[in-house]
C-alpha cells in the first residue's frame, strides 16, 4: 500500500511540474520528471595548439549555461546513449540530457534538445529535497558523482556522501525509483567516495574511488583491480580519479584524473588503461595534459563514443556552482 501511495503522489507531482509554465529557474527546479530546457553554449579556444599529442586532436569547447533552469551547475559526469546524444549528473541529485552539434568537421559547436529531472530516492522522493546535515551542511544524499550506462537502458550512478551505487530505469511502469548494488568498501572519508562508475560491456561495472582504489564489480562481489593507499590520505598535488569509462575499441578504460593546486590551478589527465582486468592498471598510457594557460577547469566526467577513425572523447567540469567556474564541455578525437 506504501508504494502504491508513493507512486500516486510522484505521479500528481509529475502532472503538476508538466502543466506549469516554467517561466523562472524556480519553477523549473520543481515537480519530477523529465522538462525540457533551454541550454546555452558558448565557443572557446583551447588557447593552444589544437594538436596536443600524436593521434589526439582537439575538437572544439563550448561554456554551458541554461536560462530556465539553475540546477545545470556541478555537472559531475556524462556518458553518450548514440553518436550525438547524451546524459549527465550533477553533485545536486539532477540528470541532464542533450544532443551535441557538430559542423561539417565533426567540431563541437553548439547543444540542443536540452532537458533535465531530478533523481528519485527508493521512496519516490526527490533526493535533491532530503535535509541536509552537519556543521557545514553538507551531508547530502544527492551528491551524484559518476554515471554508468547498461545494457537495456538501465543506468547506475553512484555518490559521495551517503556512498553507494544505484541503478535506474528498473522498473519502467512508475517513477523511476533506483535499486541498490553491490558496491566497493566505503572511503573513510565521505567526499572521497565514489567518484567514478563504468560499465564493463555487460551487467557489471568498474569503479574508482577519489581515496584512491578501483574495482569490477560483477554479480555479488566487487574484486579489487588497485589497492587504497594505506593511510587512506589525499595531497592536494596528487592526482585523483574524477571518471571512467570503457573504450569502445575493447582496448581498456579510458581514465580522467585532476587535481588543484592553489595558485597553479587545474591540472587534467586522460589516460587509457588497458586490460584492467589483468593489471592493466600498471600500465598507463597518458593521451592528454590539460594546464594552464590550455582551456581547462574542475574536469569530472568522461565519455568515449566511437568514431570512423578511432574514438572521441568528451570531457565535461563541475563549476561547483561557483560564478569563478564554468560547466565546459570539451571534445578531443584520439586516433592512434
């Protein structure tokens, strides 16, 4: 009886957030379910030369903002449904999703067909609505970091904070209410968490915590590919895994990492780890160095489509919600 309530109020509220006109940001951030949204993009340089490294071609950045929605802000990862089309998670509990543009020369110039709706708890609520707790009110349910795609439509996503990984689009005759997964060891510390999820091309996933460790998880158990370090402790100059996701090629995974330093700024790396399930992990081959003064920000997400000659590759940052940052979509070509 308890669900059946739960689904007739999420569905009023879906008839309700359709019917109104959005107007303002506020209106928008209300309701469930998909709404389209207006998404602005922006051009910019790389502020370099467009050829980074043998085989690895830049192919256009765009800053993206939206006028009808102040929840497009923290995009923390994104992962490509076809060629052009894409989907998205914040740090704030919402999905985005959109189609990319692109001129005559495969550039990124341009997204359209924006939309966006807020991830569902394993009640009907909305995450984005749960209270938040501790001193510095950061204890959230909604900090959606990484964001996986599986076979059949099914999507995982996994968070900070509260640590865990959910999957998505279970159950396609109400909301989209998540179901739990077995998942890696929790990071002591609860924004180290889980930071990236990958499908590994079948009902399993790789993921990597920002603490360091990265596993598959298949079935009932999470096998360790790379160990945490011991003590499980973070420089601010060490590299930290923000994303995963499998080569399309069936090389490895591709693999972004970042870090900040005050005063030198982001520092960005793409790397291919092949065969992870055989050590992989020890053999990195670096594909791109983003720093200053190159266009670079807080990069997060990774996502690999395959193309007629080899694979791009499509960054995405989290500007923290901060008007310092930006929400850069970036594109690179890799063909070896």
């Amino acid at each position: 009886m308890r669900r059946i309530v739960l689904i007739a109020a999420a569905l009023v509220l879906a008839q309700t957030a359709s019917a109104s006109e959005h107007a303002s940001p506020t209106a928008a951030n209300s309701g469930v379910g998909w709404r389209d949204i207006a998404i602005q993009a922006a051009p910019l340089p790389l502020n370099g030369p467009d050829a980074l490294a043998p085989g690895v071609t830049f192919m256009g950045a765009l800053d993206i903002t939206s006028p009808d929605i102040d929840r497009l802000h923290g995009l923390s990862d994104l992962k490509f449904t076809s060629s052009t089309d894409f989907l998205a998670v914040s740090d704030e509990g919402w999905m985005a999703g959109a189609r990319v543009k692109l001129d005559d020369a495969g550039r990124l110039v341009g997204i359209e067909k924006g939309r966006m709706q807020p991830l569902l708890g394993e009640l009907g609520d909305r995450l984005f609505d749960r209270p938040r707790r501790g001193p510095d009110n950061y204890d959230t349910w909604a900090d959606s970091e990484g964001l996986a795609l599986l076979p059949g439509g099914q999507v995982l996503v996994s968070f900070e904070h509260h640590q865990r990984v959910w999957k998505y689009g279970v159950d396609r005759s109400g909301p989209d209410l998540p179901r739990a997964m077995i998942s890696p060891p929790m990071a002591i510390d609860f924004n180290y968490g889980f930071e990236a999820v990958a499908s590994d091309g079948r009902r399993g996933y790789y993921a990597a915590a920002e603490s360091g460790g990265v596993w598959h998880c298949r079935k009932d158990r999470c096998l360790p590919l790379a160990d945490p370090p011991e003590p499980p402790t973070i420089q601010d100059a060490e590299m930290r895994i923000t994303s995963l996701d499998r080569d399309p090629l069936g090389r490895g995974l591709f693999v972004l990492e970042r870090t900040y330093v005050p005063g030198r700024g982001n520092t960005v790396h793409v790397s291919l780890w092949r065969d992870p399930d055989k050590g992989g992990f020890e053999r990195r081959e670096l594909l791109l160095e983003l720093k200053p003064p190159l266009l670079v920000d807080n990069m997060e997400g990774i996502a690999a489509v395959k193309t007629g000659r080899g694979v791009r590759l499509y960054l995405i940052a989290d500007d923290n919600f901060s008007a310092s940052q930006r929400s850069l979509m970036m594109a690179f070509d890799y063909a070896p």
